[in-house]
C-alpha cells in the first residue's frame, strides 16, 4: 500500500485528481469506478477544472460508481445518482450512458447486483477506483463483518454510519436502512485503488486500514491485499501513523 501525506485536503484532493487526470489522458477508454461523500467534492472540481481549462476529455471514459442507497429515485436529491450529476457528470463531456450507479429501485434488487457486476466485466473491469473511507474503516458501503471476497449486494447500514450520514436526509427516519454497494471482492478487482481520507474524524480508521490486522471488522484493511492501492490523506487523517 503507497501512502502519500498531503499538508490539507485541499492538496489530496489535487494530487487525486491528478492521478485520475492523468490516466483519462493516457487512456481515453477509461474506466473509472466512482465514490460519493462529502470527501471527493474538492477532486471533482479539479476534474471539472481540468476539462474546462485543459479540454480533459470524458467523451470515451465510463464509470461505476461504487453504492447507491435502496428506495431512493435518481431524481431524489440524497440519491448518488442525482450527487454525481450535480457534482460531476452534467459540468464535463461525459457520455450518460456510459454511466454506471446501481440502482436503488430497482424490483428484483439482488437481479440488480448480478447485473452490476456483468456490467462491469463487459466494460473490461474497473482501471481506477476512487474509494473514500467510513468513520468504522467501510469502504462503499461495506460495513464491518461483511464478507472480504463479496460481490456487490445488499448491505444494512450500521449504526455509526447511519449516524455519520442522516444529517442530510433531515432525520435518521427518513434515510435508507439499506444499500447496493459494490462488494470488498468487487473493489479489490479494479486494476488500481485510489483511496482518500482527510481530517481527524478519519484517523482511527485510518490507522486500522493501513496498520492494523488484515479483518473484516475494518473493511478497508482488505486493501492492504491488493498489489496497487495508493492512499492520499492529510496531517489529521495520517495523525495516528
Ligand atoms: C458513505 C459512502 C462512502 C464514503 C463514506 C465517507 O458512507 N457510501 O463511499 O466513503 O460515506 O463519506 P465522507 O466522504 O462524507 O466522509
């Protein structure tokens, strides 16, 4: 595991999208697998920096974003749909149909999960995946206990997790006690990972997927397994190192 130290998150954030920038450029058919939260914000304003100034060029690049919240509708402004429109996809040259989220409403929700992962093999499987980092050390939303060798599925939301994400839905009540997430075993099959994780909140979490045992009680520790998993934090999140 590569572990790089950035000052603040503002410098993680443009080294990340450096990395991503730079594949794009080498590589036109791309596929990127893609991650929400409030940490990847900054990265994907460098993105959309980066095609507006540069002419970064996402006409050919597809995507696969790693989770998706059960129940909630694309145009549902909490989906992961709707946060990578607004965030990303309608500010660049991108392709809609080469962009990929599971979907939450889907009838037959497991059907979906197979689904997901054979859309992901016909795409040539995942060249880089950006991946943030959960308070309890989830990736996606593969919570502590799950399998290390899942596929993408259905995962309970855990309390700590639940508690981290309900501010924006208003009350825990109205948010989604489930999601599709792509699974440890999916994730570990991308050709790179590309993991941030910034400020004191992600320290603990951090420590325990860099240093600790390799344990499905933090799921980020199975990317200690994988041959090229690059980590970009801050001084905060790299305190306990
Ligand atoms: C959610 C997402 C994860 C994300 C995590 C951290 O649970 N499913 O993909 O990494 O939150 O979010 P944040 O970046 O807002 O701290």
């Amino acid at each position: 595991m590569e572990v790089i130290i950035r000052d603040d998150a503002e410098a993680g954030c443009l080294l990340a999208a450096k990395i991503i920038a730079k594949l794009v450029r080498d590589k036109p058919h791309a596929v990127l697998g893609l991650a929400t939260g409030r940490t990847p914000l900054r990265l994907y304003q460098e993105l959309i920096r980066l095609h507006r100034a540069e002419g970064l060029d996402f006409s050919r690049v597809t995507t696969f974003n790693l989770d998706e919240y059960v129940g909630l509708p694309s145009e549902h402004e909490q989906s992961y749909r709707y946060f990578m429109r607004e965030n990303f996809f309608r500010h660049i040259n991108i392709d809609q149909v080469r962009t990929h989220v599971p979907n939450g409403t889907a009838a037959d929700l497991h059907a979906e999960c197979r689904a997901y992962e054979e859309r992901i093999v016909a795409a040539g499987g995942i060249d880089l995946q950006l991946l943030g980092l959960g308070r309890n050390g989830h990736i996606g939303f593969n919570e502590p206990t799950g399998s290390l060798r899942s596929r993408t599925w259905i995962k309970i939301l855990s309390e700590q997790t639940l508690q981290d994400n309900s501010d924006v839905f208003g009350s825990l009540e109205s948010m989604p006690h489930h999601a599709i997430t792509m699974g440890i075993g999916t994730i570990l099959d991308a050709k790179r990972c590309l993991l941030i994780a910034f400020g004191p909140s992600k320290t603990r979490a951090v420590e325990r997927m860099v240093e600790g045992p390799l344990s499905s009680m933090c799921p980020a520790s199975a990317l200690q397994l994988h041959p090229r998993a690059t980590v970009v934090l801050d001084e905060g999140a790299a305190a306990g190192l």
